[in-house]
C-alpha cells in the first residue's frame, strides 16, 4: 500500500509531553499538510510545506511544529503548549503546482488518532 | 474571507431516494471546488472536482456562481454511499491550500 503513510495510527500523550507524528510520502510530490479533525468543525490546516527545507502556518498551528528536512518526511510535532491535543490528525500531499491540472489534488493518509492520558 | 459551509451535519435517506449534500462557498473571484469522502475506516480521498465536470460512482456536483453553491447529487442513493462527505475550496493564495466546510455525514438506510 503505497501512497502516505502515518504512524502511529493511535498515541497517547501525557501532560507535558511532546508527542512527534510521523508522515511519510513515496508519490513524490513536492507539498505536504498538517490536518486537524474534530467532530463538526471539519478539518483545519496546521503546517503546510511547499518544498524542502520550507514550511508555513496555516489556521491552527498554535502548539504544534514540523520540519522538511527532507521530500519524502513531514512530521508533526504536538508540544505540551497544545492545550487540547486529542484529535485525529491527517497528512496530505500534492503535486507541485505547476504540474498542470493534477495539481491541487491532495491525498491523505489514513490518520493517527491521538488521545491525552 | 474565504469560506466553505455545509449546514448539514448529518443526511439521512432510505436507499433508492435522491440525495443533495448542501455545499456554499464564499470566494472572490473563479473558485475550484472538490468534494472529498471518507468511507468508514477508509482514509479520505477525492470523489470529485468541478472543473473535471465528471460522474463519479453516480454523483455529480454543478458549480452555481450565482448561488455560490457546489451541491452534492445522486439520483438514486446506494447504502454504500454512506459516509463522511467534505466539501472544499482551494485558497486563493496558490499555495494548494483547501478550506474544508464542515462535512455532512450521509447515512443511507435499507
């Protein structure tokens, strides 16, 4: 099963503890995203990265951090500032936008669901 | 400000009835507009994208800019279109960036 990879599919985080979500891409795509998904509010942009060695804000990143350190890797960080950590967390990529009309397409991973002990 | 509003959270039909999922946005200028599904214990994925005009496992969305609307349709509602759908819209800050609505879950019964 190729595609985006998440793990751990479900973590626990302790108070105080940062947690590290790993997101792993084999598409070769050039951009990668951080959702958010609680029940009614959708999903909600934490990081974005549009190239290695480069990342951006998005709604919601209070809390969290990230790195792209390298094209294939995305991880997310949870820091012990986020207050309300428990949530399920998606990846995404995409194509370089560039790439004509296959851009803008993102594909997900399957999520890790975090929980707060 | 760039918005997606889907103002129902939860859709419920028998299987053979039509089915609309609300979407409406709020952009300035020409938006791009996908709807995504997640399938239970399935990761989410496209289900489709309005300026590829097409069909997909029988649903079809128009793009009404009058209306600021991409509605959801099928004709005939199948029990395994139940599910979580997400309406979205790409930022305007070409970035790739979608700004989901809220998502509507479709409940189809027997």
């Amino acid at each position: 099963d190729g595609g985006i990879t998440q793990s751990p599919k479900y973590l626990f985080r302790k108070e105080g503890q940062n947690v590290t979500l790993s997101c792993e891409q084999n598409l070769n795509h050039d951009a990668m995203y951080w959702y958010r998904q609680d029940p009614g509010q959708g999903l909600r942009l934490i990081y974005y990265s549009q190239i290695v060695n480069d990342f951006q804000k998005g709604d919601i990143a209070e809390g969290y951090s990230v790195s792209r350190e390298k094209k294939e890797s995305f991880p997310l960080t949870v820091t012990s500032a986020q207050k309300n950590p428990t949530a399920f967390y998606l990846c995404a990529s995409s194509i370089d936008a560039a790439q004509g009309t296959a851009k803008n397409i993102q594909y997900f991973g399957a999520g890790t669901r975090l929980s707060v002990l | 400000a760039q918005r997606v509003t889907q103002p129902e959270k939860l859709l419920s039909v028998f299987k053979g009835a039509p089915v609309e999922l609300k979407c409406n946005y709020s952009y300035s200028g020409s938006p791009e507009l996908f709807w995504y599904v997640q399938y239970s214990r399935q990761r989410l994925q496209l289900l489709l994208r309005h300026i590829s005009r097409e069909s997909i496992k029988g649903f079809t969305a128009d793009l009404n800019k009058g209306e600021t609307s991409f509605h959801l349709k099928k004709p005939f509602a199948q029990e395994e279109d139940s599910a979580m759908y997400y309406c979205a819209l790409i930022d305007s800050s070409n970035t790739g960036k979608l700004i989901f609505g809220q998502g509507t879950t479709l409940q189809v019964k027997p």
